[in-house]
C-alpha cells in the first residue's frame, strides 16, 4: 500500500472519532495521520460506500460493462461483485437494509446484491432521474436522489416501488428568466483562466463554470436531510416530517420554480467548503466533507464551526497542491473503527489540475484510487 504522511492542525480534527478518543474530545495532533491507499484502479472512480464490515465498494467508469469493486479497508486485491450494463456511468451508491446495492447512473439507479462468486447484472430500480448523483436512504428505507451535473438542483424520492417523485430542488445559482440567466457563475481555475495584472484579475475565457448544487445527500440521526452544494460551498438542511415529507421553507424567489429551498435553509456555507462533493456524517453529528476542487476533507462541526481536516500540501518550488494523497476527492465514508476513506476521482480542475501529477494519472495504469486515514 502507497502511504503518504501528513501533519494535521490541533483546530482541524473531528469529536475524535478518528483517533479512537471519545466523542467530544479533540485528539492530539503530535502524530501524523497516514493516508494509504488501499486500492489502485485501473478505472474510472467516484461513488464510495461501505457495508459495515470493514469492505469498501465503489463502482468504475470506462468499460462496458462497469464492474463494481468490493476492496478490503486494510487493502488487498479488488473483486468484482457486480456489473452495471452499458453505456455506463455510475456515481454514487448506497445499501439498503437487507444488503442490496444501489447505484446512481446517468437518468437511472440501478441495483443488485453483491456476489464475488457470480457477479449480477444490476437491473434498473428506478429511471426518471437525469443526472442522477448522490444517494441517501432515509429511516423509512425510501431512496434519495440527488441530480447532480445537471445544475437544475432536483431532489427525487423513491419508495419501494422504484417511483421517484421530485420532492424539492436547491436554488441554482443562475435563474433563467432572461437569455444569459440573473445571479452569478462560479468558475474553477483551471480549467477556467483570468488574466492577471497588477490593477485586476479579469476573467479570459467563459471556460471552468460550477453549475453543481445538489450533490452529496446524507440524512442526521433525527431524519433531517443534508444536501452538499459544490458551488456555494455548503451545506442544506432540510427538515422531515414524521411521515417523510420535507418541510423546509420554499417558494422565496419567483425567478424559481415553486418548490425551490430557501436560502434560509441553508446550514452553512463556508471557502473550506468550496467544491464541496460526498458527505458523511460521524457518531457525533459532525458532517466530513470531500472538497474535491481544493483537494481538501472539511469537517463542519454541530456547532456551527467550520475546520479543514486536511488540505493537500503546497509543493515547494510549483506552489501546486496536485501531488498529494487527495487527487480530486470525492466520496469520504467512515468504517466502524473509525477510519475515513475516500475515492479520488482525479479530475483535471482547480487545485488538482493538471491531474498528471500524483499516483493517479488519466494515460498511467492508475486511473483513480481508494484511500484510508489510519486511526
């Protein structure tokens, strides 16, 4: 396993469930974490998730058909433990109760029950979902989806009979009630360029917009729903009823369609937080965010506090930030013994571009890659 040390500040680290302190306490930061990576792919990643026991699952992109892996969070060769039928492109995924797995791809989530010794074809749970990204299940076993790309901001509900009802959306950040759009565009850097001088910095080219604001869905332990907003750099907070229903405010703006949030519901939006992507939240009601575009884990805290858990460190001579254990982070899960785990997906964008740098790289054998913090 590829291991890379880093040192971590006081202030950044979690209610200690990384360190094996008890909740409430803030471990030392003497100890360096070590970031190792647990699994090489040679494929695509992205989505990320656990069953409990200490497996990881992910699924790849760029093959037909695309294989679901099963690693070991102490490393180890990868299984396949089912395929998604092409043309694929899967995101993120989750467990329901009984052990099936279900997968975001494309305007579909898929679903199967895991088998290495005779990987299923996964077959279509539910359809209707353009963009389809983040995965949630709430306490009544009713499905979540998130429409991530899109920009549109869409939240869909699935119950057991695959149906998905658009349940709210996230206000875009650019209403189109003239050609061109009213509000603002959020650019990365790269691929977007500004030029620079020394009365301004001026946009070059139209290239780098961040139109993403619901990716990530997590639900706290009272069934309120979290939605991670790439652009803004924040959290959602969304209420549910005792029978499920959202009931947060909506219906502020004209310029949106009717059941779009308020911006009083958002929770939090902070920079750490800028490219915000998967959620998880620990045993203490803290929210681990990856923050792919800065190559970063934020962690926002119950009481209000913001923190960078880790952030790529800038190499010396480039200033770059490429070269680290994070390349593009997407998807952090927590595994019982309190390690963190996350995808890097690689992506050429902001803070990990140009993405040829690291031990991922998108002409090498390493596409993308797992990686684990060590309590």
């Amino acid at each position: 396993m590829r291991r890379t040390v880093v040192l971590i500040a006081t202030a950044a680290l979690s209610a200690g469930l990384l360190s094996g302190a008890s909740a409430g306490e803030v471990p030392s930061s003497q100890h360096p974490a070590v970031f190792e990576t647990v699994f090489a792919s040679p494929l695509g990643l992205e989505g990320l998730t656990t069953d409990g026991r200490g497996n990881l699952y992910s699924p790849a992109r760029g093959a037909d058909p695309c294989p679901v892996y099963r690693v070991a969070a102490s490393g180890g060769p990868a299984a396949v433990v089912g395929t998604i039928p092409g043309p694929c492109n899967p995101a993120g995924l989750a467990f329901d109760r009984r052990g099936r797995l279900y997968v975001a791809n494309a305007d579909t989530v898929v679903s199967f029950v895991p088998d290495a010794a005779n990987p299923p074809s996964a077959t279509v749970f539910t359809s209707g979902v353009p963009g389809a990204n983040g995965l949630a299940f709430d306490r009544s076993g009713a499905l979540w989806v998130s429409d991530g790309v899109t920009g549109q901001g869409r939240v869909w509900r699935a119950g057991a009979d695959g149906v998905a009802q658009e349940q709210f959306r996230v206000q875009p950040l650019v209403s189109d009630v003239i050609p061109g759009g009213i509000g603002r565009d959020v650019r990365g850097l790269p691929p977007g360029t500004v030029t620079i001088t020394p009365t301004g910095r001026t946009a070059a080219d139209t290239a780098g917009s961040q139109h993403l604001v619901a990716n990530g869905l997590a639900f706290t332990a009272d069934g309120t729903l979290l939605i991670a907003d790439t652009a803004r750099g924040a959290l959602w907070r969304v209420p549910m009823d005792r029978a499920g229903r959202p009931r947060a405010a909506t219906g502020c703006d004209a310029a949106f369609p009717a059941n779009t949030l308020c911006l009083d519901d958002v929770s939090v939006q902070h920079p750490y937080l800028e490219g915000a992507d998967g959620i998880v939240l620990d045993r203490a009601g803290n929210v681990w965010t990856a923050a792919n575009e800065r190559n970063a884990i934020v962690l926002a805290r119950r009481d209000g506090r913001v923190t960078e858990y880790f952030r790529n460190p800038a190499d010396a001579t480039s200033k770059l930030r490429n070269a680290g254990s994070l390349e593009f982070p997407t998807s952090p899960v927590l595994l019982p013994d309190g390690r963190l785990c996350v995808t890097s997906s690689d992506g050429n964008r902001r803070d990990n571009a140009p993405n040829t740098a690291g031990e991922a790289s998108p002409t090498g054998a390493v596409r993308a890659k797992i990686s684990c913090v060590r309590p």
